[in-house]
C-alpha cells in the first residue's frame, strides 16, 4: 500500500515519505544554524509517522480528524529525545504542556498523550517501519543553574525549525514549487548600499553634523573590532542613533557572517518612520515591515500584487534579510506555543538584534526579557544591541543572564556628555491650574504640551484658543494622527502658529521639532523623551529653548506613581536631567521601588525553571499588552468602504490590517457607554462599528459625549 501525506487540488500524490524526506531535510538545515542539525532532521522524520495509518489514509478521502502527532512524538519519546517529542507532538495544536507522570490519558499534555500511546490508545501506524528509519542520537544535554531555561529554548527553537519546514515543504508541494518569500541580497551589498548614502556626509557641516558622523564612524569601527556578543549604544536624542545602530548592524554581520538585521521597535507609532529610512537607503525589497498596522499593496479585486505577496509570505517566517517589527511581535512569538508565532524563531539564529529604546522594554516582564535577550546572544549566535538615548540600569540583570559577559558601550561617553547635544534647559514650576497652564501655552506660538492621560490631553486642549491647535491621541484613529502630524510638521517648518497637546505616544521617536515644550510631571525617561521633541535640531539657543515640568491639577493615574517617586528622586539630586548619572540613578531607583517581583509579575521564570515545561501555560500568560480594551471600527473616509466590506462576510487579514487604520481602541467601560448610547453596531468578534459619528471629532477623535455625560479616561 502507498501511504500518502497530501493530495493536491489537481490529485498530485504526495508519498508520506517523500513528505518526511522533504521536511527532515529543511528542518535539519534549519537547526544547524544553533549546532543540532541531526536532531532537527530526526524531528522531521518522526513528525508525521502517524499518517501511516488506514485512519489518516480515510482522513485524506474525507474521513474523521485524526490525531497523527502524538505516534511520531511517542516514537522519539521512546528514545530519549523530550525536546524532539515536545515538537511533535505540537506541530499543528502548539507545544503543549509537559504535565507529569500520573497525568491520565484524557489529558492534552505531553505525558498524557505519552501515556495514552503506551497504553495503545492511537490508530496503528507500524507501517512506518517498513519505510522509514530513526536514527539514534545522543540526547542534548543541558547543565547549571539555568538548565531548565536553556531547554526550554532549545526546545522552542528546534519546534520553528520543525513547523516551518512542515510548512515548508507542504507550500511546496500544493504550489509546484517553491514560493518566493525573501530577497536573496547579501549584507555586503547592503552594506555598499549603505555606504553610498551617507557619503554625501562627509565633511560633516556644523558641530551636531560632525558629533553625529563621529558616532557613525565608531559604530562602523567596532563593527569589525568587537567580537559577537551583548552590546549597549547610548546615544544622545538627535544623534543619529537609526542610522549609526544600522551602520553597526551591518558592518557586524559582514564580519562575521550574520545573516539578517533584525529591528526591534517599541511601538507602531514610531515603526513606520525607521522601516522608511531603512527602504530608503537599503531599497525596499530588502526590508519587511511585520506590524499590525502594515498595509500591503493591493488591486481593484483586493489582491495582493506579486511584490506584495512576497512580503506577506516573509511575514510567516521572517526570511528576509532586514526584519522591523514591534517588541510585542517579538517578544510574544518567542513565548508563544503556536506554531503561526513560532515559525519565525529559527531565523533569529546568527543574526544582530536591535532593540531600539531600550528603556521601554516593560517592567512587569522585564526578567523574561531579558531572560531571552540572554539565551539568544548566549546559544544563538546573536549580537543584541540595546539602543537609547536613556539607557535602563540593566547591569545586574543581564550579568544575572550572561554570568561573566563584557558587554561594550559602542558610542564613547564623551559623545554622551557633549555640550553640543544639549540643546534644552529644564524648567521645574510646580502645579499648575489648567488656566494657567492654558494662559502659559497661549503665550507661545509654536508649543507641545504632552500629558499623561487622554482625559488630561482633551481638558488642557478644549482651553486652547486660535489659528493651528492641534490634539493628539490614541482615541484618534492612526490614519487621523497620521494626517494632524503631517499639518503640524508643514506648520513648524513655515513658522506658523502651532500649539499641540498629546499623551506620551508623541515621544518615543516621532520626528518633530518645538521651541518649546511643556510636561506634566512623569518618569525621568518619558521626560527626556518630551526634550527630545524640543530643539531637535538644535538651531536655537539653549536659553531659549525650555522644557517645562509641571505638576498637573488632577492627581496622574496610579500607573504613574512610582516612575513619578522615582523621577522625583532623580531629579533632586541633578539639575542636569540628562546627565547620565541622573539617568542611572532614576532607572536603579524605578527598579528598587518595583521590586523584583515587579520585574516577572505572572511568574513566567519561575514556572519554567520547576522543569515541567508549561509552554501553553506560559504562552497564554505571556501578553505585553494585556487585552483589556475593545476596538471600535471609525467608517470615516475609506473606513466606510472598509467597514462595507467586513458587513458583506470579507475576513482576509488584508482588509483587518486596513480596518486597522481605522479604529480606537477603548476601556470596557467606555465600550458600554457606547454601547449603552446606541453609538455601536456590534460584531461577533467582540469589536464594533461606531454608528453615531457625530462622537468622532475631527479635532479630537471618538469623544464619549453619550446623552450630555462624558466618560472618557
């Protein structure tokens, strides 16, 4: 009997072998990038032996659902290979658990369906043994203090080399051929390509222009001098850290044989302007942009273009030789335990890692963060460069992970504490009144008011008066935020009236440049980050270019009060805020009040280190952004013909991605509001279409003014 593992639409026979064959052969080359090529080409042998079955050969003619894992995991668990057993057993439902040996056969954890498979509880498959041989290994070893963590890795990464494969070769098959993903241009020519843009900046014109070619020139220089490893850039706000940091990134990996850069970014906000300077100077087929928020071309039908689709398949695993993507991407996928998340793992080996702002990395997971910064750079061949302008006092954490590693500073201190990239004097005035706060900006002509709470950001701009107000904020649709900072831009540049008001998303990385800035009260980093909106350029005087902090007349969300101890701390011991000495002490100070604790709020490190390897359990308590907000669908401009879309059925994660562009997202207790107003169309997913759009301000965006009452936080 043939035994067949696919069948095409137009009845091309896929043998199981030929399936296994195929897979073993990718996932192999996929694990030899971290030293375990025979174990990945073992896992793909072994992944789908339970298609040797007369129940799956029904499956593929229309039968019942067949579970076909757990045969292929039983046969590896019987010779000693966990993390091979592990990875098969999760290759289509996600790693599952490890549970333990009284586990049952009802239960979906690895011992389990161990026990179920023993106890003969599978559709015989024998036949795989006429066919196919596993050979034996010796199974890795993992040893010390961090031995549960390191396997825990390992087994994760070995699970995207399996999955991706899997995919892989199935693509394959079903298409013909083998689809294009990424480009297949080297870093050397990146680098060349890198080289012919920035040669126009030498000589450097000005003093900010040389400081800011002088850390271009040392990143470059220890590019080829520092050998791979964990790496800090500290470089002041204008300094030129984007394109220095890709300077490094790519003269690292032509040294020593990296093969992608990976970008990774704090926010979606601020993704989309480094991803267009990286197309600019790299080309665009050489970057992909993977966001929630990224668009991809389409035609008249809503088909991608071919360009398009390529882009859209890299998504899946990340081949592609610059990646810029969020923290939430990363850091998710790399805790996740579903195979869609995990696909892209295995091409994190050997490359560089950016980790722009790295201050923002979230505290209530910092630990695991940093936990897996560390294993990356540790077995992974990886060169990690923590990027910031205010870098986070994460000395004793990462020596806590990589015991005894030097970890460079690649932009010297004297670039640092230059007098040429001080370019504001803070200014501390206490509380102010919204009226006086109101009567304090209506002084100005062109100002940035930014404030901690979207209800702050709305009272302090209904007080503003005049030609060129603007408010920013993320109850503001990002195509509508989009098209205020395109006005305010063109306003700053032709020196017209400009007052705007915004919560902190205008801080981390948005290109925009104000005489003056005012600041409520927050932690020391997001103050430097409102500076760094303030004389960017540094074409005014110092004296005259002011960062205001003030207290404001409603007390700041709980969720602020510690980085404001912290803060406050800091800044009663320098008058110099961006000395980074204040800096050290804010960010040891922050740490301290948190605690540890705080650092690894669910626990995650600790589940892992018991050794019973929860990887669902860990997966769906690892959220950066925990899902406590509802979306709501704006059907202004082309949100209409979007929203039109979605009521007549359409699903495609193209039409999500756009719909996207158009959406708010709230509180529960502002969903009900609106709800409860008869604002909202609801929808089976838990979103909704705003209805009344008389609630969305062209000023303001979606304003909660249900029946005369304003909910808004």
């Amino acid at each position: 009997m043939t035994y067949l593992a696919h069948i095409a639409e137009d009845h091309r026979q896929q043998t199981v072998l030929q399936h296994l064959e195929g897979t073993a052969k990718l996932c192999g080359r996929f694990a030899a990038a971290f030293g375990a090529e025979e174990l990945g080409e073992l896992t793909g042998m072994a992944h789908d032996i339970g298609k040797y079955s007369d129940a799956f050969q029904r499956r593929l003619q229309g039968g019942s659902k067949v579970d076909h894992a757990t045969a292929g995991a039983y046969e590896c668990f019987q010779r000693g290979q966990a993390a091979a057993a592990f990875c098969v057993a999760g290759h289509h439902g996600g790693l599952p658990d490890g549970g333990s040996r009284g586990d049952g056969t009802d239960l979906p954890t690895l011992q389990g369906r161990m026990r179920r498979a023993a106890e003969g509880g599978l559709e015989p498959y024998t036949p795989w043994k006429e066919e196919v041989s596993l050979p034996s290994l010796r199974s890795p070893v993992f040893q010390g203090k961090s031995k549960y963590l390191d396997a825990f890795f390992f087994t994760r990464m070995l699970y995207s080399c399996l999955v991706d494969a899997d995919y892989l070769d199935t693509e394959q098959f079903m298409a013909g051929d083998m689809l294009p993903r990424g480009d297949d241009i080297s870093m050397e020519e990146l680098y060349r390509r890198l080289e012919k843009y920035i040669s126009g900046w030498f000589p450097p014109q000005g003093e900010i222009n040389t400081l800011r070619c002088a850390v271009l020139e040392q990143c470059i220089q220890k590019g080829n001098a520092q050998s791979p490893g964990l790496f800090t850039l500290t470089v002041p706000t204008g300094g030129g850290k984007t394109v220095a940091s890709l300077a490094f990134a790519l003269r690292h990996a032509c040294t020593y044989g990296k093969t992608r850069l990976i970008y990774v970014i704090p926010y979606t906000s601020i993704i989309e302007q480094s991803a267009d300077i990286f197309r600019e100077i790299l080309g665009a087929g050489a970057v992909l942009e993977h966001h929630s928020n990224v668009l991809y071309d389409t035609d008249t039908f809503g088909a991608a273009t071919p360009e398009a689709a390529k882009q859209m398949r890299a998504t899946e695993n990340w081949d592609m030789p610059v990646i810029v993507t969020t923290a939430v991407q990363f850091f998710e996928s790399l805790y996740a335990n579903r195979s869609s998340q995990c696909r892209k793992l295995h091409n994190l080996a050997n490359s560089v890692i950016i980790f722009d702002e790295a201050q923002m990395l979230p505290l209530p997971y910092l630990r695991p963060c940093v936990s897996v910064i560390a294993q990356l750079v540790a077995h992974y061949d990886v060169s990690a460069v923590l990027c910031t302008a205010t870098q986070p006092a994460l000395s004793p954490l990462l020596r806590e992970f990589l015991p005894g590693a030097d970890i460079p500073e690649l932009c010297a201190a004297s670039v640092m504490r230059s007098p040429v990239f001080q370019r504001v004097r803070f200014q501390k005035v206490g509380r102010l009144s919204w009226t006086e706060l109101h009567e304090r900006l209506q002084e100005i002509e062109q100002v940035l008011c930014i404030v901690n709470s979207r209800k702050n950001a709305r009272s302090v701009f209904e007080g503003i008066q005049g030609d060129g107000r603007y408010h920013l904020s993320t109850l503001m649709t990002p195509s509508h935020r989009k098209a205020v900072l395109a006005k305010i831009r063109q306003r700053l540049k032709e020196g017209r009236p400009c007052r705007v008001v915004s919560t902190s998303l205008i801080e981390a990385g948005v290109d925009v440049d104000f005489p003056r800035v005012f600041r409520e009260e927050a932690g020391l980093d997001s103050i430097l980050q409102a500076a760094g909106r303030c004389n960017r350029e540094g074409r005014r005087p110092v004296s005259e270019s002011i960062v205001t902090i003030f207290q404001a007349e409603t007390a700041p969300p709980q969720l602020f009060s510690v980085a404001i101890a912290a803060g406050q701390e800091a800044m009663e011991r320098s008058d110099d805020l961006s000395d980074p000495d204040a800096v050290a002490y804010y960010f040891h100070a922050l740490l301290d009040l948190k605690g540890q604790n705080a650092q690894d709020q669910k626990g995650i490190l600790s589940w892992i280190q018991k050794g019973d390897f929860p990887f669902r359990k860990v997966a769906e308590s690892f959220r950066l952004i925990e899902q406590d907000t509802r979306t709501v669908y704006i059907p202004i401009e082309k949100g209409g013909a979007l929203v039109e879309r979605f009521r007549q059925g359409e699903r495609s994660r193209q039409l999500f991605r756009e719909l996207g562009q158009y959406s708010v997202s709230v509180y529960p207790q502002q969903f009900q509001a609106l709800d409860e107003g008869s604002a909202l169309e609801l929808l089976e997913d838990g979103s909704a279409i705003l209805t009344n759009l008389s609630l969305y301000s062209e000023d303001i965006g979606l304003t909660f003014d249900v029946d005369g009452e304003r909910f808004i936080i």
